[in-house]
C-alpha cells in the first residue's frame, strides 16, 4: 500500500485550495464550493486514517468512515442555509459579489 | 447683631456695649478678688473641661489664670469697653454698616478674652488665627476703598507667615512633648524630656508667630497699613490688644524660653531692633495715624527687649528673677492705655477736620481742648516724663536691658538702640503735637471738640495714662504682683514706696532717660513750634535723600511687593506653567493616544468578510507555528 502521509498530503493540498478559494473569491456561490472542497479534504483525511487503522493501532477501526458520512451529511446541510443567506443578502443588497458587501465596516 | 442691628438704636451700639461692658464687669471682678486675696493665684487656677478624646489623647478647653492673665484682662477690659463706647460717637454717621462694625467689634473683644485665658497652645492658636480674622474684616471695614481692602489683605497675609511659623513650631513642640496644655508643658517634671537643639527651634518658631503678630521687622509692614481701618480699630486692635498677643505669648511661653537662651538672644535681637527702625521711621511720617503706628511697633519692640533680656539673665543663672519680664509686662500696660489714648485723640482730630495730614492740621489745640491735652499727657507718658506711667515702665525696660549686658555684651548695644529710641520717641511724639495742635490752622477752620462720648473716653484713658505707672510705688505693687524668678511666676518682695523711689531717682540710667526724653521734646519743640531750627536743610540734598528712604519705610514694603511679585508670583507661574504643560500634557497624551490607536485599529474593520476568514487563517497558522516549532526551540514543551 501506499504510505499514509501520501493521503494526508493530498488533504492538505486540497485544504489549501479550498481555502484559496473561499479568501479570494469575488462571487459568494463559488465560495461556496471552495468550502464544500475544504470539507472533503477532512473526509478523505478520516477515511485515511481508517483505512491505515490496523496498520496504525493493531485492529481495523470504522470510526473514520462513518465519521466521513456525518461530515457530508452536514455539508449538505451547511450549504442550504448558505444559500438561504445569500438569498437574503441579494435582496438587500442586488449583488452578491462580497466586495461590495461591506456595510459592517468602520 | 449682625442680623437685629438695623432694628436696634445706633445700629447695635448699645447692645455692644452691655455685652464689652458685661465681659469687663466680670473681668474687674477676678481682678478684684485677686488683687484682695493674692493667695487665690499662689499657683495658678485652672479649670478645664475635656473637650475631645482621641485615642489616649485628651483635648481640654478650659482656662488658665495666674498674674499674666490677670493684667491682659484688665488691658482688655479697660480699653475694650472705652473704644467701643468711643465708637458710638466716631461711626455715628456710617449708618447702615454699622451692625457689622459692631458685630465684628464684639467678636474680637470677646476672642481677646479667650486668647488671654486659653489653656493650652491649641486654643490660644485658634483664638490667635481668629484675633487675626477679625482684624482683617476691621481693618477691610470700609472695603469698597481699594487700599483698605489691599491693607486688610496685607495685614492677614504677612501675620499668616508668623501663623505658620507658630504653627510649626506648636506642632514640634507636641511631637517631642506629647501635650500642649500649659500646666503640664511649664512643669520640669511632668514635661518628657526634649533635645535642646529642637527645643531652641521650637521656642524660636513660636516667637515667629509672635514677630508676625506684633509686627516686629522683618514682618512689620502690615500695620502702618492697618491704619485705613477706622480709629477706633486701630485704638483696639492695633495698640491695645491684638498686637499684644505677641508679647502676651511671649510671656507665657516664659518657662520654656528660659530653657533655650539663645532662642531669648534673638528675641531681645529683634525687639531692640524693630523699636529703632519703628522710631527712625516715625519721625518722617506725616500721617496722623501712620506716626502712631510706628510708635506702636517701636513700643512693642521695646517690650519684646526687656522680655529677652530679662529672659537671658535668668536663663543663663546670672540672676534669680526676670527684671525684664515685670518691666515688659509692665510697659505692656501701660503702654495699652496711652496708646490707645492717642489712637483715639487722633480719631477724634480727624473725626473734626477730616483729613489725616499733619501738615494740613494746626492750630487745634484751641478748639478742642479736650483732646489737645489728653494728647499731651499721653505724648508726655509715651515720653517717660515722671511722674507719668510711660516713665516707670520704659525705665524699668531699659535698666533690665542694660544690667543684661553684664552677661552678654549684645545687650549693651541693644539698650544704646533703646536709648535713642526713646530720644526719637519724645520727638516724633511732639512733632505731632506740635504740629497737629500748636500754631496757626492750615486746614483753613480749627474744627471742634468731639462730643461727650468720645471725649469721656479720653479723659478716663488719659488718667489711666496719667497713673496707671504709680501702681510700680505700692508695697505690693507690679513688680511683687509680677515676679518671676526661677521657680516660675509668683510674688516677689514687697519694697516700701519711699525705698523705691529713693531706688529708681538714684540710678543715673534713670536720669539718663528722663534727660533724653526732655532733650526730644525740647528738640521737637524746636523745629516744630517755635521754628528756631529750620526744616528746609533737612528736605533736600543728602539728609533729604534720608528723609525720603525713611518716608519709604527704607523701601521695605517695595521689596516685599517685589518679593511677591516676582518671587512668589514667578514661582506661581512656573508651577502654574508645569501643571499645565507637564501634568495636562501627560494626561492630555494618553488621551491622544488612546484616540489616535482606536482610529488606526478601526481600519481593520473592513466589513468584507473574506478579509475576516483571512484573518482567522493566518492566526491559526501562526499559533500552530508557535506551538509546534518556536515555543519547543526555547524549551517549552
């Protein structure tokens, strides 16, 4: 098999990405996406981990995978309240590009 | 009175008048009583209530009667009483502030007594301070007339320092002695025991307060200027009884002098040289008022002497008994009484032609006989002209000093100073006669005698200056009833008057002084009455230049005004400069600060929300680099 930090390294990279995302984004829908990324580098993450668990801790553990399908049951979940505020926010303001949303600003 | 004087007669006379007299009835009563049975002040009587209790510490207020309080309740009295009586006449025609005048008259005659009778310094210090107030509202009484308010002001200030003075030095005393009751401070053997060197400072603080009040130099300005109170004020307080607190403390702080001598030098330093300088100044004064003034200061200097003197021969063992005491004490009184005769002689001049300016008066003595010649007799007494009182007591003041100087030779050179005081003394007194009374009027009219009310006070005064110095003649007379010897104040040897007189003309110091007070009326006689010396010469060119600086007051008051304006008025200001520039600026900058930060920190709050999650990032990159790699580097695990 191939080494673990290999995965945790692909993690990371994809953390990153996604957090490259969500800072520089101008358009709110794609910051969005770049958090859905963010949370998929943690699941491959757990999953990882479990699959290594008997190499790691002596016996199988499935604790990571399930761990896995919380996180994109909560994504899912994360995602239509975001959508639910952004709605709000184009109303109020006729844009959603977050450059021009700073009204909390000194 | 303040409040029920428009409604009475005179605006509060006459109820001033029961209440002084009421005080002086009671007063003439102890005095009574005492003089009948002199054993009732063996030792003193004292009668005290505690007043306070501070932890251990007991506060008493009660009162302290032996032989000295005994005479300054009869200078009080006496003249407390007459003045206001003679005020009734003198501020008839003030009107509606007359409540106040008297409110505040009675006020001060009636924190004398309590000054005279207090028991302890604490309370002879309050009633000091409130001598000192009702003599700046007196004196300010006219206070819409800018130099008596300046006048009232200066007389505060200037005694505040000798305040401060006793004050300090009250306040050593208590921290080495534990109390500031007379009976326990004058006893040797219940007083702890205290280093000599802050002894000697303490007893020569509370003579500053003395000096303050008294007005010896180097704080004598204020009371040629308390004369733009009325005449009757500066009778009271600046002849009889206020200045005389300085020598009443003197006196009373007896015992505790004699254990610091060189404190006593200073004293009698002093007093020789205040009644020098009071007397030269004198001579060149031409306000009515003004010379008497400085004849109080010269006066008082000269007791404050005989009290030094007297003090040092006893302190350093030369001799059993205090000469000087009994002569200063004795001077005191009678100089209360021809004093403020005069003050009241001049009050009733200037009452009749409205002006102060000897050169403006003349010819008086015609018309207000009155007057004219209870001034006489009270110029002769101020003289020592036997058999007047001013003879007994100046003489006695002089021959203490002079057998002091067997024991140190300063006091040879301060009776010198006391000599020709007195010479100064007999001419300034007779330039003012004879300029005021004698000649032709230069006033245009010679004005008219006083009424009744005003004159009756004058004669009393002018035979109580007349004979109050006999009562040196009695078998018991002052020098038993004030003698005091090394086992403190008590009664001395009683000596026949023939013996005495006998005594007092044969001593050729004496006769000395009875010549130089001739000599000085006989000279002011001279110059002013008879014009025989001409006074020109002494108007212009170099003893002119001298009769300028001593108009000037030897420009001491200039040089104290420069003191305070430049002195204390510069300091005030650079004080003034470093509160608001050092101490605003310190507070002022933090403000700054604070004001400038919170408006850079607030450009962090951009509004944009990825700004935000930037932010989170890099600090949770930061605490992760922290944690992981610096905080393990320097050992931190």
């Amino acid at each position: 098999m191939i080494p673990l930090e290999y995965f945790l390294g692909l993690s990371a990279l994809l953390f990153f990405a996604g957090a490259y995302g969500v800072l520089t984004s101008r358009n709110a829908i794609v910051v969005l996406m770049a958090i859905e990324i963010m949370l998929n580098a943690a699941n491959i993450n757990f999953v990882a981990f479990s699959a290594y668990a008997p190499q790691l801790f002596g016996n199988p553990d499935a604790t990571g995978q399930v761990f896995a399908l919380f996180s994109i049951a909560i994504a899912a979940a994360e995602v239509a309240v975001g959508l639910a505020i952004f709605l709000s926010v184009f109303r109020r303001h006729g844009t959603i590009e977050l450059d021009k949303i700073s009204l909390l600003r000194w | 009175m303040a409040f029920t004087g428009k409604r009475t007669p005179e605006g509060g006379a006459y109820l001033a008048i029961g209440t002084a007299g009421g005080a002086g009835l009671l007063s003439a009563l102890v005095i009574w009583e005492v003089l009948t049975d002199p054993s009732v002040i063996a030792t003193p009587v004292i009668q005290e209530i505690t007043w306070l209790r501070v932890g251990g510490f007991d506060l008493t207020f009660g009162i302290y009667l032996d032989q000295l309080a005994v005479v300054m309740l009869a200078v009080v009295a006496i003249v407390g009483t007459l003045v206001v009586i003679y005020s009734v006449g003198y501020m008839h025609q003030e009107g509606p502030t007359r409540p106040r005048y008297y409110a505040e008259i009675s006020l001060f005659i009636g924190v004398m007594y309590g000054l005279v009778l207090a028991s302890n310094y604490l309370f002879l210090y309050i009633f000091w301070e409130l001598v000192g107030l009702c003599s700046y509202l007196l004196i300010g009484f006219w206070y819409e007339r800018p130099a008596a308010a300046a006048a009232a002001k200066r007389a505060f200030i200037v005694t505040r320092v000798g305040d401060i003075s006793l004050l300090v030095g009250l306040i050593i005393l208590f921290t080495q002695a534990g109390t500031l009751s007379f009976s326990t401070l004058f006893d040797e053997a219940a007083r702890p025991p205290i280093d000599p060197g802050i002894f000697t400072l303490a007893t020569a603080l509370i003579f500053g307060g003395a000096i303050g009040k008294s007005a010896q130099f180097p704080l004598h300005e204020w009371l040629p200027d308390a004369m733009e109170g009325p005449s009757t004020v500066s009778a009271l307080i600046h002849a009889a009884t206020m200045v005389k607190a300085g020598i009443y403390l003197v006196a009373r702080t007896y015992p505790l002098l004699i254990e610091t001598p060189d404190a006593l030098l200073i004293v009698a330093a002093i007093g020789g040289i205040t009644a020098f300088l009071a007397a030269t100044e004198a001579v060149a004064a031409n306000d009515i008022k003004r010379v008497i003034a400085f004849s109080t200061i010269s006066q008082l200097g000269l007791m404050i002497l005989a009290l030094g003197a007297g003090g040092y021969v006893l302190a350093v063992g030369a001799s059993g008994e205090s000469e000087g005491y009994t002569a200063g004490i004795f001077h005191l009184l009678n100089h209360a009484f021809f004093k403020a005769l005069m003050f009241l002689g001049a009050g009733s001049v200037i009452h009749a032609i409205h002006t102060n300016d000897l050169h403006a008066m003349g010819g008086l003595g015609r018309t207000m006989r009155i007057t004219a010649t209870t001034m006489m007799l009270g110029g002769l007494s101020l003289a020592g002209i036997p058999p007047l009182s001013g003879f007994w007591s100046k003489d006695e003041v002089l021959l203490s000093v002079y057998s002091a100087g067997s024991v140190h030779g300063l006091f040879y050179l301060l009776w010198l100073l006391g000599l020709l005081t007195s010479l100064l003394t007999a001419f300034y007194m007779f330039r003012l006669w004879f300029l005021a009374f004698s000649g032709k009027p230069r006033a245009g009219h010679a004005g008219k005698e006083s009424p009744p009310v005003m004159t009756v006070p004058l004669l009393i005064l002018g035979s109580l200056a007349a004979i109050s110095g006999l009562i040196l003649l009695l078998p018991n007379g002052i020098a038993t009833f004030l003698h005091y010897s090394e086992l403190g104040l008590g009664t001395g040897p009683t000596v026949a008057p023939f013996d005495r007189l006998t005594e007092i003309f044969a001593e050729p110091l004496n006769l000395l002084s009875i010549g130089v007070g001739v000599l000085g009326i006989g000279l002011a006689y001279a110059v002013y009455a008879r014009g025989w010396i001409a006074r020109a010469p002494f108007a212009t060119g170099g003893l002119g230049r001298i009769q300028t600086m001593l108009r000037e007051r030897y420009y001491l008051s200039w040089f104290y005004d420069a003191v305070g304006t430049y002195g204390m008025y510069g300091l005030a200001r650079a004080v003034d400069w470093f509160d608001l520039h050092v101490i605003d600026g310190v507070v002022n900058g933090v403000a700054w600060v604070s004001v400038r930060g919170g408006r850079s920190l607030r450009r962090l709050q951009t509004g944009l929300v990825q700004a935000y999650a930037g932010m989170i990032v890099i600090g949770v990159c930061g605490l992760l680099i922290l944690l992981f790699f610096l905080l393990p580097a320097l050992g931190w695990s």
